[in-house]
C-alpha cells in the first residue's frame, strides 16, 4: 500500500511538472466550458422567447443543461484517456527506468495500481476543472444537484474503465505514439460496438452491445444511480488491470 | 555472498545464458568480462530479479532469486547499462522516491540522501533537473541511487560505459572505494577496467562461462609455457635470421622460435621454452657467444587482453610486432642488464 502511493505521487508530479496535465486541463475546459456555454446560450434564448411569447411553461435547468452536458460531454473521454495513459509503460520501458521498478521490492501489482490510479486522479482533476462551469448554474439558478454529481460519478467511473484499458496498452510497446494509437482505436471500437444492436438481435449482437462503453453511461447521464452499469465499470476496469499485470509478468519472462 | 548454480535463460530461439555457475565472497569486486551479447546484461538481470532463470539458481544474500524475489531486491543495489533516470525530476527528488522506494523513510532518508550524494559528488546538482546533466553526472547519480539503500550486494552493468577518460577514472575509484561495505559484481568488455578495479574475473563468451580466477591467477595461467621475447642485433653487417632462428633453437629446453620481425634496431624473436625450464641465461649466452648484440630480453606476459581472446577465440589473429616490443617497454629493463656481457 505504501509503494503504491509513492508510485502514484511520483506519477502524478511527472504529469504536472511536465506540460502534458497542464495542456490536457487546458483542452478540457475548453471543450467542456464551449459545450456548457452553447447549452447555457440556447437555454437563454428559448427562455427570453418563451417569455415574449407570453408562455409559462417552466424551464428546467437540469433537463436543458445538465443532463444533455453529460451525455454529451463524455464522449470526450476517447481523446483524454489515451493521451492520459500512453506514456505510462512506453516511456519507462524506453527511458530504461522499467529496470528500476521491476527490480526494486515492489510488487508488480503496486506498481500497476499506482499508475492507474495516478492517471484516475488526473483525471479527476480534469473533471473538477470542468465543474466550475456548474458554479455559475448554481449560484444564478436552483438546478437539482443529485444528477450532477451521479454525471459526474458515471464520468469518472467510465474514464477509470478506460484508463486501465490504456494502461494495458502501455504495457505493450516502448512507443507512446503505437500506444496512444492503438488505445484510441480500441476505445473507438468499444464506442461503436452498440451499433450493431440496431438491426440485429442475436445474442452475439446483444453480448456485443452489452460490451459497448457508451451504453452503460446513459442512465449515469440522465442522473440516475445504475447498480447493473457500475458493476459493469468496475468490472471493465477489474479486467483492464489484470491483463495489464499478465502483460508485465511475460514482460518479464519474454525480455 | 553470491552464489549461482547452472543459471540458464533461454530465448524462443537462442540460448543466451548456458549453465554458468560461480560464487562471490563477501566483500569482493568482481569483474564480469566478455564481448558485447556475452550474456553478461541477462545474467544480471536474473541476479536482479528483473526476469527468472530459465533453469537453474541463483541466491543473493542468502535469497533466492526466483521463489524469495522480493527479499533479494531488498538487498541489491542495481545500475543497469543506462542509468534509469526519470530526466524530468530533480536529483534529489529522484534519489528521495528511489530510496522510499527502497523502504527508507523520514529522517533515515535524508541523512542517506546526503550521504550517497558526498560519496558520488553529486551535491552540486541535487537541485538540477536530471534532463540537463552530464552524461557523468548521470551515471554518478545512477551509482548514487543504487546505494541509496546500502545494500549488501551491488550489481553494476558497464559501468564507465560513454563516459570520458578523466570520468571513467572517477568512477573507477568510486567502485573501488565502495568495496568493502559492498560485494560488487561489474560488467565491462573493456579489459583494463578489469585489471585496475577487480580482484577476480568472471570470463563469459556466447552464454558459457569460459574462465573464473583471480586477475594475477589468469595471466599466470594463461601464459602456460614461458615466452620469451629477444631483440638481437648483428655487431656490424647484416643479421641472418634464419641463422639467429636456429641458434635459439638449439638451445636445451627451448621448443619454438618464432620470427617477430625486424627494425633498423634489430630483429625480434619469441622463444617459447617448455614449462619449468628456465632458458633465459642461456639464450643470452648463445646470443653473445654467436657475437651478436643481445638489446633486449624480456618474458612475454601476457596482457589480460590476449588472455581474453585466447579464451574466447576471437580474432586470433597473431599480435603485429609492435605489440611484441612497445618501444617503451618497461619490462624489458629488468630483464636486459643482467643478460648484457
């Protein structure tokens, strides 16, 4: 436990003392603050017409902001993650640095938890980032704060899922470019899984769908606590960090 | 302190590592010698734990390498053939998560930080990101990083690999200096390095350990027979080599005269005389009695080089006359009064 937090510290002042936490925070709260700003832009504007027209119907910040916000906004997590998680095996595999951890009395599995984990918190920071935008809701309206907050924890849960997948990628290649790569092509296809469900129904459609990431964020989306699609996630992300940790074990039988 | 018994790595196709089997004392600085893919890297790493043994064992301190992996990483210290350095942190910063990672903590940390950076020089640089240091700062902090913990065993893979003449004598030094308190084996493929900082020679050619002595013990016994190198010279005229050739040859005990060529000084011979007999006197004597000037008479030790590609036949090529009489050779001074009339 205490090797996986010195791990994971050394990770995380890696990506903050290089430019790579700075600019992806930067990206995100651009994209983030233009996505929550063309929502917030078209509420105002249905808002002030509604009025003209003398109608009354109630206007609902979470149903008209948050909720599209969320389910737009996590597809984001397909260019993050995999700039998030290259570097993480690839660059200590060709910087020689693997040699130190691999031969240091550290187990194999704090080493890889410890990374993960740097790249969830990371991540987590992306999100709080993003979050200032909700400030402004809160402090001028009276949005419903509950599916804020599950949005935001199915976000993170997905990006968690994700993150071990690239994390296992790392682990295959001492080049962050082939890693970066190959984890965007593989979330990309875990995106676009569920499109076969549209006109098939076999189960080798359904399992196919099952798998589909985006799927299980919907309901996390729409605010709602989804016990079935969290498990999910932890699954996926269960899964992630064992293959990453029989990768790095016939790193060691195999180099 | 170390002990290996018919370690083995085999690759899909290749056999890298092939039975090799040797012990280390405490203490001791062991010089691991051989050409470039010897298998001198896979060897250490398994001694390091960083991949098992194929077949095979290996105890470090008293742990085996494969079933106790951990305990044994507790008490080596490794620098592998490029420093790992994470080039965006700062020395001491790097030098702090080495040493947790090696189990220091609080106080203990920091007075070993300081420590390891008085004993490798490094004290300058604590504060400088490693991305902008020298190519021997670099490998001095990766020295300083495998100490940190003060560890029983220390594991250095070429360890004055790139660096310069006046940095390689530093390093040196510092190795030499760190025995004692440390049981050392260094990779090198560079002989000198051998002679100057070991006090015994693991010799490894494709895989196989070829030979295992002390340094003095394996030039001894590589030169088997007495060789024995002359320079004669004709006191006017011209000198007849085959006449000088067969006059060497029949002096008792001698079995071989070979021809090293010649200069505007004189001419060189190698004289191999059989084991025991000492031909010496009497060469010079049928030198100067045959009215020749006798310039130079010298044993022709064996440099550990030669040693080296003897035992692993490489580039056998026969030595040019040069390397026979280096003009300032200060063996053959010794040598030379005692033979002159």
């Amino acid at each position: 436990m205490r090797n996986l937090w010195i791990i994971c510290r050394r990770e995380l002042s890696s990506y903050f003392s290089s430019p790579i936490a700075w600019l992806l925070l930067t990206m995100y709260s651009i994209l983030f603050g233009w996505f929550f700003w063309n929502y917030l832009g078209n509420f105002v504007v249905e808002s002030i017409e509604m009025q003209m027209a003398g109608q009354m119907q109630p206007m609902n910040i979470n149903e008209q902001i948050i909720r599209p916000l969320m389910l737009n906004t996590s597809f984001l997590a397909l260019f993050f993650v995999p700039l998030i998680t290259m570097r993480l095996f690839a660059e200590e595999k060709r910087s020689g640095t693997i040699e130190l951890l691999a031969t240091s009395p550290v187990r194999d599995i704090e080493i890889i938890l410890g990374k993960w984990l740097a790249a969830t918190i990371l991540y987590v920071w992306l999100l709080v980032y993003a979050g200032i935008n909700f400030a402004f809701l809160f402090a001028y309206g009276h949005p419903d704060w509950k599916p804020v907050l599950i949005g935001y924890l199915g976000l993170l849960l997905q990006a968690a899922a994700l993150l071990a997948l690239g994390t296992f990628i790392s682990t295959l290649t001492k080049n962050q470019i082939i890693a970066g790569a190959a984890t965007f092509g593989v979330i990309l296809l875990f995106w676009v899984f569920s499109w076969v469900s549209s006109y098939d129904s076999s189960t080798w459609a359904q399992v196919l769908s099952y798998l589909s990431v985006p799927v299980h964020y919907e309901s996390f989306g729409r605010g709602v606590l989804s016990l079935k699609d969290a498990v999910y996630y932890v699954s996926f992300i269960f899964i992630g960090l064992f293959f990453t940790a029989r990768s790095m074990e016939s790193l060691r039988w195999r180099s | 302190m170390i002990t290996v018994t018919d370690l083995t790595k085999r690759y899909a196709r290749t056999t890298a590592v092939d039975r090799i089997s040797f012990t280390v004392d405490k203490g001791q600085i062991v010089g691991f010698l051989g050409p470039n893919g010897a298998g001198k890297t896979t060897t250490m790493r398994m001694l390091t734990c960083f991949f098992p043994p194929t077949a095979g064992t290996a105890t470090v301190a008293g742990y085996d390498v494969f079933t106790q992996s951990l305990d044994v990483r507790r008490h080596i210290g490794y620098l592998p053939e490029s420093p790992p350095l994470y080039l965006e942190m700062e020395t001491d910063e790097y030098l702090r998560f080495v040493g947790r990672l090696k189990g220091l903590s609080g106080a203990e940390l920091e007075t070993r930080i300081n420590f390891v950076c008085d004993r490798c020089n490094i004290g300058d640089v604590k504060k400088k990101l490693m991305g902008k240091l020298s190519k021997g700062y670099r490998q001095r902090v990766g020295l300083a990083q495998a100490i940190i913990h003060n560890p029983d065993v220390l594991i250095l893979d070429e360890p004055t690999a790139g660096l310069d003449p006046k940095q390689i004598n530093e390093t040196r030094d510092l190795i030499k200096s760190l025995a004692g308190d440390h049981t050392i084996i260094l990779s090198t493929h560079i002989l000198p390095e051998v002679e100057q900082t070991c006090e015994q020679v693991l010799i490894i050619n494709k895989g196989k350990l070829v030979a295992t002595d002390s340094v003095h013990n394996l030039q001894a016994r590589a030169r088997g027979a007495e060789s024995i190198v002359l320079e004669v010279a004709a006191r006017s005229g011209e000198l007849s080599v085959p006449m000088v050739q067969q006059r060497l040859g029949a002096v008792a005990g001698v079995s071989n005269v070979t021809s090293k060529g010649q200069d505007d000084q004189g001419a060189f011979f190698e004289v191999e005389s059989r084991k025991g007999q000492l031909v010496r006197g009497d060469l010079a004597r049928a030198v100067v009695d045959a009215g020749w000037d006798l310039n130079e008479l010298r044993p022709a030790a064996m440099s550990l080089e030669e040693i080296f590609l003897q035992l692993t036949g490489t580039e056998a090529a026969a030595p040019p006359p040069e390397t026979v009489s280096p003009p300032e050779s200060s063996a053959a001074e010794p040598a030379a009064p005692e033979a002159q009339p």
